[in-house]
C-alpha cells in the first residue's frame, strides 16, 4: 500500500485522461497508419504529463495554467485522431477531459 500520492492521482480528469492514454496506445491500427499513432500516442502522453505538471505548479499560476493549455492542446489533438480513427467513445472522453481542463483553466 502506498503512503504517499500525488494530489493529481485523485483528481477525475487525471484518471479520464490516463485512461484514454492507455486506450490510444492498445488500440489497432490499420495498416498504413504507422504515422497517425505515433502522432495520438505522443499527443495522448502530453495530455496526461501536462496535466499533472500543470497541478503540480500550481493551478492557479501562470506556469500551472499554460501546461493545462498544452494539454488541452494535446486534448485536441488526439480528439481529432480518433476522429479520423472513428472512434466516437473516445471522442466522447475526450470533450469531458476539455471541459474539465476549461475548468481548471478558470
């Protein structure tokens, strides 16, 4: 059992995210799409690094908030991946996880 966590670990958008993250990098890709997933796999680990990062500084510093803009950026960019991907239940995580990065912006 562990006896320390790092505040972000309780956060939800955390745990959305790291989800997501490990869905990205399991799922099949077809052939010819090498590119596209090296692309969201990096995209998906930027998104769950700056988050954490972001906490970490301090949510309401400037340094805290421009690594949530980075991961709503990253967000973004793996939103559309599985756009093209048609993954519409990931798309679906992935419009909470910015919504409540929005939040954390505010």
């Amino acid at each position: 059992m562990r006896s320390h966590y790092f505040n972000f670990e309780k956060l939800d958008v955390f745990k959305l995210a790291l989800r997501v993250n490990e869905e990205v990098l399991d799922m099949t890709w077809p052939r010819g799409r090498a590119h596209l997933k090296d692309q969201a796999v990096r995209a998906a680990d930027s998104l769950v690094l700056n988050l954490a990062e972001g906490w970490e500084r301090g949510r309401k510093t400037n340094a805290g908030k421009n690594h949530f803009r980075i991961a709503k950026g990253s967000g973004a960019e793996v939103f559309t991946a599985m756009t093209l991907m048609r993954r519409a239940d990931l798309q679906d995580d992935l419009r909470r996880i910015d919504a409540m990065l929005a939040g954390l912006l505010r």
